[in-house]
C-alpha cells in the first residue's frame, strides 16, 4: 500500500507541472470568470462563488481554488503563533478563544464581497512564514445580515441529536457590530471491544465489551464591534463566553478468563468555560500604521473521572469493590499586549517591527483516589499533583521585504524571544530562555502562471503547562506524569512550494519540507517510573504534499471540482529508552491522502469525500501506543436549495461503517527489555448516522449573489 502511494504521489508530482512546462499557456490555463490574476495575489469575486450557494463566509473560504484552510491553534499561548491562514480585511481577527472557523461561520456570506489569495509576508509577519493566506474582504454596504443553522442527526442507536446556531451582522457606515451564539450540542455513542492476551503465546486473559456515551454540550456566546474607516484607521473590540461541558458514560461487561464477569463503569464529567475580552486599535504613523492589540482570557477545569469494578453483573445487584476517582481544578490565564508598526514603502522597503509582552499562569490541583472493597476511598499522591506556574514573556521583531524585480521578492526578519518562568508547589523550579529566530523568504513568478516560494526559519515551540502536572488516565489505566523541567523544542524548517494553475480556475500545488528538530519534545522515562513529557535529542521531518484543485468542465462534467490532497512524511529519532531510531510519538501518519468530488446543478448540490491515513503511535515508557483506521473513511451530502435564502442538506458520516483499532504493546518493566509482555487489542466504531440541516439567510446588502 505505502509503496503504492509513494509511486502515485510521485507520478503526479512529476506529471503535472511537466504537461504544463511543455506547452505554451493556453486560454483554458488562465483564471475563469470571477478571477483575476494580480502580481501577488489572486482574487475571487463574489460572482465566482454564487455556484456553490454558499451561507457563511467559512463555505466560501472552503471553495478558494488550491486553498487548504489552516485554523490555527487556539491553545497556544501568545498572538502570534496561534494565527491560523485567514485575515479579514487585511486584518487578523483579534479574538484566540474563538477558533478561525467560529469566526467565519459567523460572517454571512452576502457581506463578503470579493477574497484575495496571496503570499503570507502580505499580511504580516505573524503570517509570513505561510506560502497562502486568505483575505476576505466585506462589503461597504450599510444593512443587516444574519443567518440560521438547525441540525438534527439521527446516530446509529436512534437518538436525534439536535444542534442550532445563529449569527447577525449589522452595519452602519464605518460601524459594524456581529453577533453569534449556538447550543453546541452533540452527542455521540461508540461501540467495540477490548482483548487483552499474553505475549508470545498470544493467550487471552480477558474480554471486555463496551458502549461508550459521549455528550458535548458547549453553549457560546460571541460579540463584536468594530469601526473600521480606513485599514489605518480601525477600532475593534470583541467578547466570547462558552459553557465548555463534557460527559462521558462508559458500560464495560468485563469478561475474565477462569473468572466470572462483571459489569465495570467508566464516568467522566468535565465543566471547562473560557471567557475572553479583546480588542485592537489601529491608527496612521509615518507613512505607516501603528497597532495596539490587547487580549485577556480566562479558562477553568473541574474535571471529575471515575473508574468503578464490580464483583459481578448490575442486574444481579453487584455492588463497587474497586475503582479509582479523580478530580482536576484548574485556572489558567493569558494576559498579552502587542504593539506593531507597518509601512508599505520605506525606501523601497515593506518594514515591520513590533513588540509582544504575555503573562501566563496556571493553577492546578489533582486529587486520585483509590477505591477499596469497602468503598472507601484512600488518597494516592502523585509525583506533581499540585502546582503553580507563572511565565512572563517577551519578544520583539523585525521584517523588512523588497521587489527584486516585478516577478521576484525577498523577505527577511529576526524575533528575539524571552522569558521567565516559575514553577512552585509539589516541585521548584525557575528558568530564564532567550531565543534568536531569524527568517528568510524568496517568492518568484517566472512566468506562465507558476508561482514558487523558498523560506527557512527558526521556531521555538510553546510549553504546555499542563504538560508539568501530573494526572492519571482512567480510561487508560495508566497515569502521565508532570515534568517541570520541560524545556520547548526548538527547529530549524524549510519549506519550498510550487504552484500553478490548471483547467481554467483549478490549481496544482506542491509543498516539500524539511525540519531539524533539538530538545524534541516527545515523552520519558521518569525517575519514580512514570511516562512524562520530555526531551530526547535531536530528530528530523521530512515531507511531500500535493494539492489538486481541478474544475472538470472541460471532460463535459459542468459544475463538477475534484479536489485531491496528499502526503508522504517520514520522521526519525533517536529513543533514548529502547537505544534504536523510531518515528516521532503523536500525530505523525507517515503518509494520507483525501479525494473530494461535489457537483452543482442548478438548485442541487452533491458530493462524496474519502479519504485515509497511516497509523500513528505513542512511544511510553512501557508501551506502544499505536492507532489507526480499518479502512478509508467517507462521508456524502445531498443539498437542495429552496430559494435564494433556504437550503436543506442531506449527509451521511461514516459512509463506509469504518472502525478504529488501537494496538498496545506493553513491555515489562518497559521497553528497555525489547521482548513485550502483553497485548491489548482495541476495537471501536460510532457507525453510520444521518444529518438534516437547514440553513436560513435574513437580509440581503452586498455579497455573493445567489442562484438555483
């Protein structure tokens, strides 16, 4: 299989820009209507996206030609590292709570009125490192716009989980105000197995059956104001709340061998809000703009997990003899401020220079018990259960770019980086960390439609500081303990991306990298014999990916995209418990692909995604962690659109009833001794389940035209 994919990645690699080398550009290979070629960017109108009758700003951002969509990561700490690949109106969204996907679902799509797809250093130095970034530009048009979204699904066991959101643009001249809030609701039952045996006998000593009840219920609440006169001449202001609530029911019928059954349970309750206040300023200085970005946000966890054994089946009345409880308080808090200066033209010169300040904390107190065959329970202590972290960071950063020539650019920068942090509680601990990241980019257009983009840059990970407390998984059966000497990887990474577009408004696109990982961050072997995160050395990436975006028109399929994604990666390192060269833990498939197919006609819109991917692993102390699918995963959708405004879609997830299978190999003591002890073989499936939406459209000013 692995070989296969190599060979056919490669073909298309090759094939591709080869074909279009070959041949002068003809009319077929220049942008359809609705797109126009500028020198760096490529822009949509809002005409190109009236086919796909889109509802929010985020099916529009899903139907750029070659675009993938990057939502960032929203538990980042800092501003700039967790930008995902979407401004709006040349602007970054000021909010992190509130993930890039949130936000656009919530823009209406008549308010957009044409996107700009073009190079990261266009938009900042926060994005300069990204070879694409979308900018959704609004229209100016005074009105009000809102949407509606319902949505039933019908999972395998018959439930009807029910979901709605909804979201209001209103805009007065220069002022806008958007407001949005949804129930957040889903609700999800898995089924599978567990056999557990002995290695390398591969004798079972035990069965388990299990129904696992999942129930997401995260209600939001989002507001926003902005007065935006000129792009130097802004105000924005935004607020988010969730509930953040989580439950998990587990039945587990434990089947024994030589012993009689029973019936164990699994209880997970966890209550994580967030709240966050934020809000930028942006104003004219020295032929530039000078902006001022502040952002305070608020987490907590109360997190409950209870493991209860029994000494028989319910219905026979059993009654607890065994088990674990824990519970996890924790507040964490990110206060940031950012103050950065642009100019477009200095000397010839783009410039920006700017300077970060973050205040991190986390409180965190863990409690695990034991459950005797009393019911009594008996406090177990871990190695950090309790701990306060606090961190002050700084960094300040300079990017300064210039056109060559009309076809060629150079970008180039430094970020220093400092900061202090402190550990107290069950451990001490205090460091100070500065970091030098310089960067470097070339973009070229040679001509023919064909854009490339060479870059190398230097990145410092973000600590996570859950990652120094100690916490035990229930639903594992093992316990992650904290390491407060945790220190963030640092990695050298080049990127090189060509792309260029095919079949009219279709694009091709390829994207090779390589990173030189030190201090990798991956996990340990403690002193009081726990896994823990840790760093192990030095390790590298490598990897290859394609993206095809082809309308297929010209085979008679009118209305008709394909959209193929692919890659191939291979990470190495050296572990420092077993002495031999293994791949990085989490997630890390060394090769996946994805193919989508949809159709509009008219007022019906229909379409197919499947896709795959290689198993990933986690490398503890004791085991190997490794996790895949049971074959391509898909999911298919029907849309019909009532009039311009209404639309019901059909969908089925699941298409193929694909399971997951999780491998564990344990070794004894660990994996110092290279022949494993036991195996434990996980099965699990959610089945197929049936989704109705309905998605309502109320205004009408500016935006994408609709059609049936």
């Amino acid at each position: 299989m692995r070989r296969c994919l190599y060979a056919s990645v490669a073909m298309l690699a090759v094939a591709l820009p080869h074909a279009a080398f070959a041949q002068a550009t003809t009319p077929g290979d220049q942008p359809a209507a609705g797109a126009t070629q500028r020198a760096r960017t490529t822009v949509y109108d809002a005409a190109f996206f009236a086919q796909f009758s889109p509802r929010t700003a985020l099916d529009i951002a899903r139907r750029v030609p070659g675009f993938s969509l990057d939502l960032g990561n929203t538990e980042t700490r800092g501003f700039a590292g967790a930008a995902g690949n979407v401004v709006i109106n040349g602007a970054r969204p000021s909010s992190k709570a509130e993930t890039l996907e949130t936000t656009l679902a919530r823009i209406p799509a008549q308010r957009v009125n044409r996107v700009e797809v073009g190079p990261g250093d266009l938009y900042g130095a926060e994005y300069s490192s990204k070879s694409q970034v979308l900018n959704i530009w609004m229209s100016a048009e005074g009105g009000v716009d809102a949407n509606v979204t319902a949505v039933g699904r019908r999972i395998w066991t018959g439930y009807i989980n029910s979901d709605i959101s909804g979201s209001a643009l209103i805009k007065r001249g220069a002022s806008s105000i958007n407001l949005s809030a949804g129930t957040g609701r889903s609700r999800n039952v898995e089924e599978g197995t567990d056999t557990l045996s002995y290695l390398p006998s591969g004798e079972e000593y035990e069965f388990r059956r299990k129904v696992n009840s999942y129930f997401d219920r995260n209600p939001n609440v989002s507001a926003s104001w902005a007065l935006e006169r000129a792009p130097d001449k802004a105000l924005r202001v935004n607020a988010r709340w969730a509930k953040g609530r989580f439950d998990l029911t587990q039945r587990n019928h434990v089947v024994p061998v030589g012993e009689p059954d029973r019936d164990d349970s699994l209880i997970q309750h966890y209550r994580n809000p967030v709240f966050e206040l934020g809000g930028d300023i942006t104003r004219p200085l020295a032929g530039g703009a000078i902006k001022l970005v502040g952002l305070a946000t608020r987490r907590k966890r109360n997190n409950f997990d209870a493991y209860l054994e029994r000494d028989g089946r319910r219905d026979d009345g059993a009654s607890v003899v065994g088990g674990f409880e824990q519970t996890q308080k924790a507040r964490q808090g990110e206060t940031l401020a950012k103050l950065n200066w642009t100019r477009s033209s200095l000397a010839g010169f783009s410039v920006e220079t700017g300077i970060e300040g973050v205040l991190n904390t986390l409180d965190s107190d863990v409690e695990l018990f034991g459950i005797d065959e009393d019911g009594e329970k008996v406090r177990i202590d871990l190695p950090i259960d309790q701990a306060k972290v606090k961190e002050k960071r700084g960094e300040i950063y300079f990017t300064v770019g210039r056109n060559l020539t009309p076809a060629l650019r150079v970008d180039g920068g430094l970020n220093y980086e400092m900061s202090r942090l402190v550990v107290t509680g069950d451990t001490e601990a205090e460091r100070s960390l500065k970091f030098f990241k310089p960067n470097i980019a070339i973009d070229w257009k040679p001509g023919g439609g064909w854009h490339t983009r060479l870059s190398l840059r230097r990145t410092v990970a973000q600590l996570d500081f859950y990652d120094f407390i100690s916490v035990a998984e229930l639903s594992n059966d093992r316990v992650n303990a904290g390491n407060a000497n945790l220190l963030p990887q640092r990695a050298w990474e080049l990127r090189w991306t060509i792309e260029k577009p095919i079949l009219g408004d279709g694009l091709f696109k390829l994207d090779f990298g390589l990173d030189r990982i030190s201090m990798l961050q991956d996990l340990i072997l403690t002193e009081e014999g726990f896994s823990a995160p840790g760093n192990i050395g030095t390790g590298k990436r490598r990897f290859v990916s394609v993206n095809v975006d082809a309308p297929l028109q010209r085979f008679g399929l009118t209305g008709t995209r394909l959209k193929l994604t692919g890659q191939l990666q291979r990470t190495r390192v050296h572990d420092p418990i077993s002495d031999s060269v293994r791949r990085f833990s989490d997630f890390y498939p060394e090769w996946e692909w994805r193919a989508e197919i949809r159709r509009d006609a008219g007022a019906f819109s229909y379409g197919m995604t499947i896709e795959d991917r290689d198993s990933f692993a986690f490398y503890r102390h004791n085991e190997i962690d490794d996790n895949f699918n049971d074959g391509p995963f898909g999911t298919m959708f029907v849309e019909y659109r009532l009039n311009p405004r209404t639309s019901i879609t059909f969908d089925i997830d699941n298409l193929f009833d694909t399971g997951a299978t999780r491998e564990r190999t344990y070794f004894i003591p660990n994996r110092t001794n290279p022949e494993p002890g036991e195996f434990e073989l996980r099965k699990r499936n959610r089945h197929m389940s049936f989704g109705l939406t309905l998605k309502q459209s109320f205004g009408g000013s500016g935006g994408v035209a609709k059609t049936n």
